[in-house]
C-alpha cells in the first residue's frame, strides 16, 4: 500500500517501436496528484521550480519529458517521436555510436532502460536536442531545438547545485548560449518564411504553461541580454537594440489581449527596464 502511494512514474501500457532501430519499449511517465509537485518560484528564464515533497523528496518533471530508444538512443519530444522522416532513418542510425559516445562522455555509467534519474534525464534533453536535427522544416525544429536546449541548461544547473566541482555549471552556460542561437535563428527563420513555426503546439519552455509565441520572443530577448556576446561594443548595442523592441512587441500585444499571460508581462518589462539600463537609455 505505502509502496503505491509513494509511486513517482509509471510504464505506459502502450508498446512503442523505435522508427530508427525497431527495438521496442514502453514510456516512463510522471504520475500527477497526491503531493509529488509543489510549484515554486518562476525564473526569468520561465522555469518553473519545485519545492522537494515530504513524501517524494526532489520531483524534476523535465527528466520525463523526451521519449528515448534505449537501443539505439535517438530521442525526441514525444508528439514527434513515432514521425521521424523516412529520408532522416538512415542518418539517424549512422549516427547512433557517435551519440551514444557523446553522452557517455559526460555521463559514463548512464543508460535508458532503468528509471529516470536527474543524469538519465539531462542525457535524454542533450539527445533530443541533437535528434531534432533529423527533422525536416514542417516540424519546427529550431524552435524544438531551442527549447531542449534551454531545459539542458536548466538541468545542468541542478546537477551543479547537487554535486559542484564537476563543471556542470560551465555545461549549463554552454547550453544556455546554444538556446539563445536557437531562438534568434527559429524567429529569424519563421520570419524570413525558412522554417514556419506550425509545428509546434506548445512553446513551453517549462512543463507547467505554454508561454505561446511571445514567451518566445521574450526568451530570445532575455537570452541576448544574459548570454550574449558583449564584444564588439556596437554589435552588442545592436542586439539589444532589436531585444529592446521585441520586448516593446510584448508590451503592446499585452495591452490589446487580456489572455496573454500575466507573468510574462511582468518579466517582459522587467527584461525591457534592465536592457534599457545596460544601454543607458531612459523612456520619457
């Protein structure tokens, strides 16, 4: 009985097959309810934290989120799992040692046939970062891209507070300034008609709200601000000069909608306000 209350995931009924290898496997999923998640504070990078449970201790929702062969090791997000492209299959199972040796890199003793934990799940958003490069345009898969690599950058970040000194932290800045190339490349392709943006239903970044298009334009503001290159001065200027206007879109989408989300106003003139102090300009 005491084991079942405190059960944390379970294997979905159904059996899925590998579109890269055919190996067959069931998905770990979060169970939901009962306590396991207490919401906590969110970041400026939209992150939602969790208060650890007294039941369940530390509850880390990300680690769930990609589904990942545990033969072959491709991975992706779960909507888009069982469509990889034809053409894309051969590649993908070219690539299969590299990835697997990549990960093991950094993570030498991990594997995706046990139950998630925090380095399992940090590998399993590396490896759907790296996989999205096998979709094709009508599946967005810079915006994808973006957003797994915004999750890694996360996760590394919790590795490093759990076991400092292993440069976990140096992993979460490189991740980190990956996510803010792939959010300034998925808005510049969508508008430049390269890559629309249809394929995705859900921008996240997190798991708890989808922020929609303008959480997206927020992040890329946000991430050049934080992440971005500050050499040559004028190139940097520049940036946060478009970042400043992105963020002025927000603003006036925000007056007009009342269904855009109130903390996504909040942070955006937040962002707007320390951009505008890093370029010393003022707002009469």
């Amino acid at each position: 009985m005491n084991e079942k209350e405190l059960k944390l995931t379970f294997y979905a009924k159904e059996t899925l097959h590998c579109p890269v290898c055919d190996a067959s496997f069931n998905r770990e999923e979060l169970l939901s309810g009962g306590g396991r998640l207490i919401a906590g504070t969110l970041t400026d990078e939209l992150h939602r934290k969790y208060e650890p449970s007294a039941k369940y201790g530390e509850v880390y929702p990300l680690i769930y989120q990609p589904t990942v062969c545990p033969a072959c090791w491709f991975a992706s997000a779960e909507t888009d799992f069982l469509h990889l492209p034809d053409e894309s299959k051969e590649r993908a199972m070219l690539d299969r040692d590299n990835r697997i040796a990549d990960v093991q890199h950094i993570f030498p003793q991990v594997d995706f046939s046990s139950p998630r934990d925090l380095f399992s799940g940090t590998a399993a958003t590396y490896l759907a970062l790296r996989c999205y490069d096998l979709y094709t345009k009508e599946f967005s898969p810079t915006i994808k891209q973006a957003i797994q690599a915004i999750r890694c950058g996360w996760l590394f970040d919790e590795l490093h507070s759990k076991y400092p000194g292993q440069h976990y932290d140096w992993l979460a800045l490189l991740f980190k300034k990956k996510a803010r190339f792939f959010y300034r490349q998925a808005i510049l392709f969508e508008q430049s008609g390269k890559e629309p943006l249809s394929g995705i239903k859900n921008f996240g970044p997190d798991t708890d709200k989808n922020y929609a298009y303008e959480g997206a334009l927020y992040l890329t503001a946000l991430l050049e601000l934080k992440y971005g290159p500050r050499e040559p001065e004028e190139k940097r200027i520049e940036a946060l000069g478009a970042a400043k206007r992105t963020i002025a879109k927000i603003f006036g989408l925000g007056k007009s909608s009342k269904a855009k989300p109130g903390p996504l106003l909040e942070k955006a003139r937040n962002l707007y306000e320390a951009i505008n102090e890093e370029l010393h300009e003022t707002d009469d």
